[in-house]
C-alpha cells in the first residue's frame, strides 16, 4: 500500500501504526516501541540502513518512494552506514545511476 502521508499521519492509521511498531520493536531494541515511535525518521532509517531485503519491500510498499526520500533528507550523523546511504540514493533515484552520492551527514559542534 503505497501511500503519500506523512510519517505522523501513518502514526494515526492502525495498520501503519503496527507495521512501524514491528520495526521499531526489531531495530531500535533498545527502546520500547512507544519510546522508538516519538521519532518515527530514525526507526524508518534504522531499518533502511539494517533491514533485509523483506524490509525494504515492505519499507517501499508500506511508506512509499516520497517519505522513504524524506527520511533521507532528514538523516542525521551515524543513521545510515555508507554502503545504505548509496543503495537508497540510487534505489529511490535521488542520485541518478552514476553520479556521485552526497557525503553522509556529519555531527556539527557549534
């Protein structure tokens, strides 16, 4: 189900809501799911950067090409590793085939 809401309108839908529970609960361990979901762009990119090749269909059925590119924009240091952060710029065509990826993002220390 493909869908064009924001992360906080899928907060609201049931089915959503469950399928980034499932993530939240798998990859951010950490934290209880309710903890993980007060910042939905960091579940989704955790499981962008460590999910199988399940999760990324399913990342792509469930939230769609527009908000999987959101997280993206959005990442902050140390969310994605390198070897993601250029599968998902060439995947979602945010890079086109052969130019060079942006550099991951970077701490910034005032």
């Amino acid at each position: 189900m493909v869908t064009t809401m924001t992360i906080a309108q899928l907060l609201d839908d049931p089915a959503q809501r469950a399928f980034l529970t499932r993530l939240a609960r798998e990859y951010i361990w950490w934290k209880s799911p309710s903890e993980a979901l007060a910042y939905p762009h960091r579940v989704v990119a955790q499981a962008m950067d460590l999910g199988t090749w399940d999760d990324v269909l399913a990342l792509e059925e469930h939230l769609g090409p527009s908000l999987l590119r959101e997280v993206l924009v959005r990442a902050e240091a140390g969310w994605f590793h390198p070897r993601s952060w250029h599968f998902w710029h060439y995947r979602l065509g945010v890079v086109p085939p052969g130019e060079a990826v942006p550099p991951l993002p970077k701490r910034r220390i005032p």
